[in-house]
C-alpha cells in the first residue's frame, strides 16, 4: 500500500489529539519520500515523460531564530531564466539581466517556513557567512607601436579616405582642387619636412638592421634587427608602450556555510535547502525527444543574491547582479567523523556555494543604485 501524505488540516487535527503527533507525521514524511526516491530510481527515460515545470515557492531559513529589525543575513531568491523581448537577436540589449529584486523579507516567525523544496522560485535565508568579499576586475593589455609602424597605419589609413574623397570627386560632390587638397591633407599632409626626412631615414636603419638580421640567421645567428640597432647605434625604435582596455569581466562569489542542526524542523530546513540548491542549478529537460532523450535543454534557474539588514537592504556591503549557481559542495562530515541523529540527519554539514554574475558591472550601474558600496 502505498504512502499518503498529510494535508495540512490533517496534521493539525493530529496535533490537537494524540501526544505523539509530531513522531507520526515525521514517519509518515520519511514514508512518503522513501516511496519517492524508490520511483525516481527505478524510472528512466524511456517510460517517463518529463513533467510541466511547475513552480513551488516559500521560505526556507536557516538558522531558525526569528528574524528582527536589526538581524543580518543573506537572502536567496530563485528565478526561472527567462530571456527578454530582444531574445531573438543575437546580441542582447546591454543590461538586460539586470536584478529585478522586490522587497520581499523572509518571514520572521518559523512556523511560516516551507515545508518541501522550492522549485524554479522561491526564497532561501542563511546566516552571513565568516568570510566575506567582492573583487571587481577590468581586463587590459599591453600594446606597441613604434614610430614608423604608427607611420604607415596612418598612411594606409590615409589612402583608404582618399579613396572615398576621389569617389567624391567623381560623383561631383566635391571641386577637383578641393579634393586633391583634402587627399594631400589624409595621405600626410599633416607631417613637415622635417618629419618626413627623419621618418624616411629612420626607415632605411630598420630596414638595413632587418636585411643584416637575415642575413646573419642563414648563418645561425638569432640577432633580431632592435638589437642589432642598440648595438650599432644605441637606439632602439620607440615602442610607444601603453595599456589599452580589452573589455569587462565577469565576477564570481564564493560561499561557505556550517550547518548543524539543533532541531528536527532546523534539520528538514537544512534538508530542503540543500535540495532546492541542487535542483535549481540544474539544467532542464522536456519537449520533444528522440528515443526517449530529449533534444533541447533549458537554461538552470538564476539566483538573486543580497545582503539584507531586517526588512531593507544592507546599508553598507556590496550588491550583486544576477548569477548562476555554478558549483554546490556539501560535505556530509565537517566534524571529519560520520555521525546522525535518530533521523539518520549528519550532527553537522559543510555547504560550499558558487556563484557567477550573467552580465558584467557597468559605470552607471552605481548612479542607478547610491546606497552603501555599490557593486
């Protein structure tokens, strides 16, 4: 015969006349998840058709003390990963995973917390972690380019806007002395004679140094024509060194989390922590399928992080973007031996989260949000 779980009336009517209610509904639960887990390992892909993503949202907290207008904690929430009007081009509007965070607080009293895992929703209360921090990184390179290099790009440069003041000419929307003037300006007429003389002669030392580099490999020699120049003449072409901007990067945060539970209701939240956490990082299947495997897989769900001071953000820690869960570590064993309680729950466990912004932190990202740090 199969489990049936509780309603919730019927728990509550449990309560009211047996002293042993408590001990009943959490056998009946374990029941109840036993014959569950026996499905799920007994099913395949074959004969079960994924099901609809349905959500299930609540409240999952730990520790369980009531929450007050002074406590801090960090607060989870779970979206499902929906992309934006533009989701057909291939290059999204900029910003378009930007938070959208409400105010919603976790409820302070824990008999208001879920009792099953949240699915594709939902919120998950922890307790600020020891260690914590944000780094923010911009990627630059070195770059070089020496005089004559600089030179010649301006040349080609040059021409190539010739090319288009001829056409100009051509098509009669410019007289022939104001485009062979404009010509002379883009080819180099902004370098005096002088210039020209000293870049001419520069010229013939690089390509003398480069001919007698040559020349001297065929004999085995690696002398490179910059040297050969420090050598000669004791000069070196200037490299024009400086550090150009490559693009932005992404941030990546790493949490921590001791949970020893003190309680059976703290233990079940422990529990249905660790679940919604695994669940929600996980990619989705569902839709067509070819031999009982599934052609396309959805995006896992994004998690919304912010450090949270009673019922307002924190006044002082940073904020986050939006981020994916990219990798959860539980270690069942913190205290480094093995042992339960009567419900077979580890006395102690380590949760190790991390997580990884979708979109990188913009300049004007911090006029849109003035309080505390920033991002």
């Amino acid at each position: 015969m199969s489990a049936v779980e509780f309603t919730k009336e019927q728990e509550k009517r449990l309560r009211e006349v047996n002293p042993l209610a408590e001990e009943i509904i959490a056998s009946n639960k374990a029941a109840v998840q036993n014959e569950s887990n026996s499905q799920i390992n007994t099913a395949t892909k074959a004969d079960k058709v994924a099901p609809n993503m349905q959500k299930r949202g609540g409240i999952l907290r730990y520790p369980l003390e009531a929450l007050t207008g002074t406590t801090d904690y960090l607060q989870i929430d779970i979206k499902e990963y929906i992309r934006n009007e533009d989701s057909n081009k291939l290059i999204g509007s900029k910003g378009f995973g930007r938070n959208t965070l409400n105010n919603r607080v976790g409820q302070t009293r824990s008999g208001s917390l879920a009792t099953k895992s949240v699915k594709n929703t939902g919120t998950i209360i922890l307790q600020i972690p020891s260690d914590i921090k944000d780094g923010n990184t911009a990627n630059y390179g070195e770059s070089k380019m020496n005089t004559l290099t600089g030179a010649a790009a301006g040349a080609i440069s040059g021409a190539m806007k010739a090319g288009g003041t001829s056409v100009a000419m051509a098509m009669g929307q410019m007289t022939t002395e104001e485009g062979l003037e404009k010509m002379k300006s883009d080819i180099g007429g902004n370098l005096s004679a002088g210039e020209t003389d000293a870049l001419i002669d520069a010229g013939k030392m690089g390509l003398t140094a480069k001919a007698v580099s040559a020349t001297m490999g065929i004999f085995g020699a690696n002398v490179s024509p910059e040297q050969l120049l420090a050598r000669t003449s004791g000069q070196i072409f200037n490299p024009n060194l400086e550090l150009l901007f490559n693009g932005p990067s992404l941030r990546s945060f790493n949490f921590s989390f001791k949970m020893t539970p003190r309680s059976a209701q703290e233990a079940r939240q422990c529990k249905m922590i660790i679940r919604s956490f695994k669940q929600n990082m996980a990619p989705k299947t569902g839709g067509d399928t070819v031999g009982g495997s599934a052609i396309f897989m959805k995006t896992p769900n994004l998690f919304e992080l912010r450090y949270r001071k009673g019922n307002s953000d924190h006044p002082f820690l940073n904020k986050f973007k939006q981020c994916f869960l990219t990798n959860v570590a539980v270690n069942y064993t913190s205290e480094g031996v093995y042992a339960t309680y009567d419900d077979a729950t580890p006395i102690s466990m380590q949760l190790d989260l991390s997580f990884k912004e979708i979109e990188p932190i913009y300049f004007d990202d911090y006029d849109k949000s003035p309080q505390g740090v920033g991002f």
